[in-house]
C-alpha cells in the first residue's frame, strides 16, 4: 500500500506521522516532497537558495526510490500538496490511496507566520490542498477520507479508528502512545528550519498544542491568507470523517 496524508502546515500532521511511525507495519516518509522543493536540485522555491542540494536529489529519483518501495511493503508519506502538485500527473495519483488532514485555518496561518513571518499563500497550502482533494473526488466520484485536526485532538482513539476503517488498514491502540523524546526522524535537513516540532517532542500522545501566538489582526497580509483559506477549509470539512464511537 502506498498510503498518502496530505495536509498544511501546522495541522498536527507529524503527531498523526508520529502515530504511523509507532505502528511498526508502513515505511514512513516525512515531507519528502517538501524537502524537495525547497532543497532539491529542481526546487521550486527560492527561500533558502543558498542551501546546496543533495546529488541526484529530484522530483524523478524521489518517485521511482517511493514507487519502488511500494511494490513490497506498505509505505506512508505525509506531505503538502503545494509541494508536488506540479508533478502529479494520473498515473502518479493512480499509485497512491490518498487522505487529507485539514486545520482551523486561523491556527494555520498564526503558526506558519510565527515561524515564516514571510510565508507565501502558497505555503499557506490550502488552495492547492482543496485543488488536489476536487482532482481525487472527481477522478473516484466520491471524495477521499478527510480527518479535522480538532476531532484528532479531541478524539484521538475513534479518529484514527475512523480513519483505519476508511483505508482499510488495521486499528493498532498501542501506537496511540509513545514515548517523549527527539524526533530526528521528522526534521528536514537543511538550514532554516526552526523550532517546527518542539510540543511533538514533549509529548507521549496526541494531544491539542497549546501554544499561543499572536492574533492575526496584527498583520493585514496573514488576516487575508486567513479569509482566503476559510471557504476552502469549510468545503472539505463537509466531507470529514466522524470519529467511531
């Protein structure tokens, strides 16, 4: 099974990663295809351009190391789709069983501008998020499992078990809970990359983050990401998973 999670950034989607890990039974990669646009030899941002880029490391190499993977073991990726969509032609979305994770967009955006105060729309992430969860919707005729951050959070047990049922994998309780620690396994290399994972570090479960930032009337630009975002996160959330009971 090549199995992806598609979310934004600052969803709560590596303590979800960090659940997949526990399991023991998928492969699992954290933001492969983010990595790649930023650091890759064919990046597609310039943020941090002056980071030299990995030999051989490239949109091309990265699908045929995960779709080769994939033919003998179940493999998990958790990812943004503003990352790749420029490379997911049919074939590709064809090889993967795709879910989506989405978040409060107040919460998205509060977070991706105390880390990137320069964030762009795009890495805001989603437009091309709902863009890719229409593509699979239209192309299966049904629309893909969605989890909401705040049922994961609130719900942990019956969200993940929802969404074991949806994928048609195995419930594992066990890998609900974890042991506080690092968590090199889920940091990019590279420069620039910032305190991303602290409260996952910290944490023995998935648990609601309590950090607080800024609120977004303080900046003009994030407040419009924030009213620009809003209808796209509404309209996947009328389709969201709901927990089991």
């Amino acid at each position: 099974m090549f199995l992806t999670l598609w979310a934004t950034p600052r969803s709560v989607s590596t303590a979800f990663e960090w659940m997949m890990r526990q399991r023991g039974d998928f492969e699992c990669f954290h933001e492969p295809w983010n990595e790649l646009y930023y650091y890759g030899e064919d990046r597609r941002s310039q943020r941090d351009a002056h980071v030299e880029a990995r030999p051989g490391h490239t949109y091309a190499e990265l699908w045929d190391r995960l779709s080769e993977l994939s033919q003998s073991q179940n493999v998990f990726v958790k990812d943004f789709a503003y990352s790749v969509e420029h490379d997911l032609d049919d074939r590709k979305l064809a090889a993967m069983t795709h879910t989506f994770l989405i978040r409060d967009p107040e919460r998205v955006v509060q977070g991706l501008g105390h880390h990137w105060p320069d964030c762009t729309w795009d890495e805001v992430g989603f437009e091309s998020l709902h863009r890719l969860f229409c593509r699979i919707a239209e192309r299966d005729g049904a629309p893909p499992p969605v989890i909401d951050a705040a049922d994961l959070t609130g719900n942990p047990e019956g969200t993940i078990q929802a969404f074991c049922a949806a994928v048609g994998i195995e419930f594992m309780a066990e890998a609900l809970v974890w042991e506080p620690g690092e968590r090199s396994e889920v940091s990019w290399y590279g420069e620039g990359t910032g305190p991303w994972h602290d409260s996952l570090r910290q944490s023995s479960s998935i648990t609601t983050p309590r950090t607080e930032y800024p609120p977004l009337e303080n900046s003009p630009r994030l407040a419009e990401m924030y009213e620009r975002s809003l209808p796209l996160f509404r309209a996947m959330a009328a389709h969201k998973l709901s927990p089991a009971t």
